[in-house]
C-alpha cells in the first residue's frame, strides 16, 4: 500500500506516553471493567500492527516499521529540529503568519479546521503543527523569488490543472469466486436491492458496513482500467455486467455522475501555485534535509524512555542512508502544506476527502 497515514496515531501515542500521569485514569470500561490509560499506553509502546488507508479508500492492516512510541518520538524530535533550524535562520513563523495560515487553509477548504478539530486536535495543536509547516516552508523558500508573471505563464501552460475531473458515485460488490457470483446473481434476479445484496454478499472490506459504497469517486484515479471504464460509461441507475479483476469479481452500479468541468483560477490558486513554485526551487536550491540530517547529528539529544534510547542509537546511525521522505518533518497538518505539493498537483480543490 502506498501513501499509509499513521502520523496522526503515532503523535496521539506519544502524547499519552509523554503526559500521562494518572496511571489509574481509565480510557474505557468493559462490563464493568476498567482499560486504564497505563494499559492504553503501554499498549500503544508495543503495538505491532495498524489500520492504514491506500490510494483507493481501501482499509487494511500494515506492520509498524518501528513501534508507534519511536515514531511518534521521531517525528516531535524533527518537529523541534525544524523550529530550531528556522529560528537560527530568522525564519521562525510569527503568530500573525499561523493566523493568515489558517485563514488561507480556510480559503481553500471551509472544513479544513472543523475536519482537524474531528481527529482530535485542539485549535492549539493545530496552530502549532501549521507552525513547523511554515517553519519548513519558510527554510525551503528563503532566498527563492517567484514573480507574479511566472505564475501567470504556469497558469497559462498548465490548462489541465484546472479541470475538476469527473465524479462518480457507485457501489460494487466483489467476490472471490464463481459461487460468490451465482450467489449474487441470484440475490438481484430475486429482486433484491444492490446495496443490501453488496451488504451480505461482497467480500469487499467494509462492505457490510457501508453498503458496498466504492470507496474512489475519481475514475481516473482507479488503477484497474476495467474499472475506469465502468464508471465512465455505465448509465446512472444502472448496474454493469461482472468484470474479472486479479483476485476476483466485480459488479458496479452507478448511483451519479458529474462531468469533469473547469474551474476558474482565484486569487487563492494564484498564492497556492507561487507557494509550491517556490518550494519546488528551494528543494534544488537549499539543501533542507542536509541540514536537518547535520543539526540532528549535531544535536545533543537525551531519550528518557529506556525502551526508546536502543532505538533512537540505531535511527542516528543510520541517518546518513535515510531518504528524504523519511526525513520529511511530519506534523498532523503537513498533508495540506504547499511544501509536500508540486504545482498543479491540487490546484483546483480542497484538501479534504468527500
């Protein structure tokens, strides 16, 4: 699976492990039985696995590369770095400037803090972690000068940039095997709606759940070309014929569709896209993770947590071989920072899912 998003759970781990207090505090109660927070975070210090989401929606199990405890230690360790970094360099974000943060993110997503607050965050948390996406910001650009002129003539030869692709609401149903397809046939000649036949039949995850909703509305953005075509073609109110995948069966029906259409360039995509061309010559011209490695290296750093100093030993050892997504600063807001965008690669739309 690619793009896995465990951040958000490694930094609430480390915030339980590293504030805690109050061992007899309980985070649950089973028939009466209490989970303490002491059993939720040692839990967490050790757990082996966790629910990812891919490309497609999808939800599936992953291993940890490293327990959530050092993740999470990790990333607020980078987090300070980059602070520090930007305060030597006299780039350090001002509150006024993680204030017009907000009020541009805003712009871009009305729900973008209304859907921060819902995983959790406190509107301070979320003014902090903007503070270390702008300290990264600030580091990469500075010195780097992108003319409104320029931006007008990306905007001119990059067209596509500015087509909201089509989308389309469907549900599937997906079975392994010849049986499962009889068993589904069956269902729907009987009469039987798509969604409560995609509910008991599809072996898709979380079919019984959601009804057999196909969890991508992009067509474009499926990787199976049979499916894209499925969802281009096939009339609204209509299912499609059984299509053979790698693994198994699907059927589709069609619930909506909306064409692709263009947007019209605003003054927010005009900021959006001088940001990310500026940040796109800063990852040439200032060798950020370089000096993010040297002042890691540099840095005197005490790990508290006996289960963490074995690990953190090895992570400084093998820093020089690491590459620059795993030295990226992670912060609960970085999905929606400029600095993690090339141009174009979200100019017409929100941060946000559906």
């Amino acid at each position: 699976m690619k793009n896995l998003t465990i951040f958000a759970m490694a930094a609430l781990a480390s915030v339980l492990i590293t504030g805690c207090n109050k061992p007899a505090e309980s985070v649950a109660i089973v028939n009466g039985e209490a989970i303490t927070m002491d059993d939720f975070v040692q839990h967490l210090k050790v757990k082996p696995e966790v629910l990812v989401v891919d490309n497609n929606g999808n939800v599936g199990g992953a291993r940890v590369a490293e327990t959530l405890a050092f993740q999470a230690m990790q990333d607020l360790i980078n987090q300070r770095m980059i602070l520090q970094l930007a305060k030597d360099m006299k780039v350090e974000p001002t509150a006024k400037d993680i204030e017009n943060e907000v009020t541009f993110q805003k712009k871009r997503d009305s729900q973008y803090v209304t859907r921060l607050l819902d995983r959790g965050l406190s509107l301070q948390a979320i003014k902090a972690s903007i503070k270390v996406d702008l300290a990264r910001e600030n580091l990469l650009t500075h010195s780097i000068k992108v003319t409104d002129q320029e931006v007008s003539d990306w905007i001119k030869n990059n067209p596509e940039a500015f087509v909201v692709p089509m989308t389309v609401d469907s549900l599937w149903i997906f079975v392994k095997d010849d049986r499962g397809r009889r068993d589904v046939d069956r269902a729907l000649q009987a009469g039987g709606n798509f969604e409560t036949v995609a509910s008991r039949y599809s072996e898709a995850p979380q079919a019984k759940t959601n009804g057999g909703q196909f969890p991508q509305r992009v067509p474009e953005l499926v990787p199976a070309k049979e499916i894209q075509d499925i969802l281009k073609t096939v009339p609204a109110g209509k299912e499609s014929a059984w299509v053979q995948l790698q693994d198994g069966w699907a059927k589709f029906f069609i619930q909506s569709r909306t064409p692709s259409s263009k947007k019209e360039v605003t003054d927010t995509d005009r900021v959006l896209i001088k940001r990310r061309m500026a940040a796109e010559r800063g990852r040439i011209a200032n060798d950020l993770e370089k000096r993010l490695r040297d002042k890691l290296q540099n840095a005197k750093i005490t790990i508290s947590m006996r289960e963490l100093k074995k690990p953190w030993e090895a992570a400084v050892e093998a820093l020089k071989n690491q590459t620059e997504d795993q030295n990226r600063v992670k912060s609960p807001t970085d999905e929606s920072s400029p600095v993690n965008e090339k141009p174009g690669s979200e100019a017409t739309g929100s941060t946000g899912g559906r």
